[in-house]
C-alpha cells in the first residue's frame, strides 16, 4: 500500500492544526511523502500555485474565505493555476444542505469528522482510480455530480424530469403535423 501514494502531492488547508496533524500522519501511513499544509484559504491558493499539487484536502470552515469558496475559486477563478485539482472536503459540518453545496461548489468527494483511515483511503482511492469526467453548465464547473451512469442510456435526457419534456415535445410534435 506505502508504494501507491509515494508521488502523490496533497495539500492540507486545515485551520486546526491538530486535525492537520491527524491528517497528514494518516495520508503518510498510505505512503504520500509530498505533503504541505495551510491554515487559510487565502494562503492555500498561493500554496496551489507554488506547489502544485495532485489534490486538496479542505476544512469547510477556514476562516474569512471557507472551503467553499476556495473550492469555486478553484474551478472558476481565471487565475486558478489548476481547475480541475481534485478536492476532498473533510469537515464536521456534514447536515444534507452542506453536502449538498459542498458538491454544488465543486468538491471531488466529501469526508466526515471525525476521519477514520479506511474512509480517508477509500476517497483518495475514488479520486485517483474512479475519476469523475468534469462537466461545464451555465451555473456550474466541476466533476460531474451523478455518481452513477447508467450504461444501458443512450441520449441528451438524462434526468427523470426530462423524459416529460420529451413526451411534451413529441407530442407538440405530432400536433403540428396532424394540422399540417
């Protein structure tokens, strides 16, 4: 396992620096020998850019700039040196609402407090060998939000609403055809 992680870089933005600790001594029992740790996000993106590294592992609550934030400013931002860093979110703020825009702002995967080692394993694991494919939308950047694609789909219409815009459609469709 130690061989694995061995080239991995990882940036830890962690304000509490027992929780850093936690987290870097866990990511060096998996062989990751490339670690560098900020207490803010402010000093992270400069740390991003100076060290570039293979992924990030973000607190949500940071300080003035939060993980949120820093996680959009990575995907957004036109100064961002890497868009597509994958980002792991640990925190202990873990209600529905807060995953939800944790992932609504572009987070690779997320990780309750307080962390075991195998789930911490599991998502660097998800990150490298299960990439998700990045998406652009009109009000979103980053990986694609569905964890399951269905191989048996074929098409645009991916969602359960779509299928009523199709059959609304079709059936318009056939409307203006009977008229004609």
């Amino acid at each position: 396992m130690s061989g694995s992680f061995d080239r991995v870089r990882v940036l830890i933005v962690e304000d509490n620096p027992h929780m850093s600790k936690i987290l870097r001594v866990t990511l060096q029992g998996f062989g990751v020998r490339i670690i560098e740790e900020c207490r803010d996000a402010e000093t992270a993106i400069d740390s991003i850019a100076a060290f570039n590294p293979d992924m990030l592992v973000v607190d949500y609550m940071l300080g003035e700039m939060n993980g949120l934030e820093l996680t959009r400013h990575i995907r957004n931002s036109d100064s961002s040196p890497n868009k597509y860093l994958p980002v792991l979110m640990v925190t202990g703020y873990t209600d529905r609402s807060r995953v939800i825009e944790a992932i609504n702002a572009g987070v690779n995967e997320f990780l309750a407090k307080p962390v075991r080692p195998v789930d911490l394993y599991q998502r660097l694991i998800a990150m490298i060998e299960r990439p998700r494919r990045f998406v652009r939308v009109p009000d979103y950047f980053g990986p694609d939000r569905r964890r399951r694609q269905d191989p048996r789909f074929h098409g645009p219409w991916k969602r359960a609403r779509d299928e009523h815009k199709v059959e609304a459609r079709d059936s318009d469709e056939g409307e203006d055809s009977d008229a004609a």
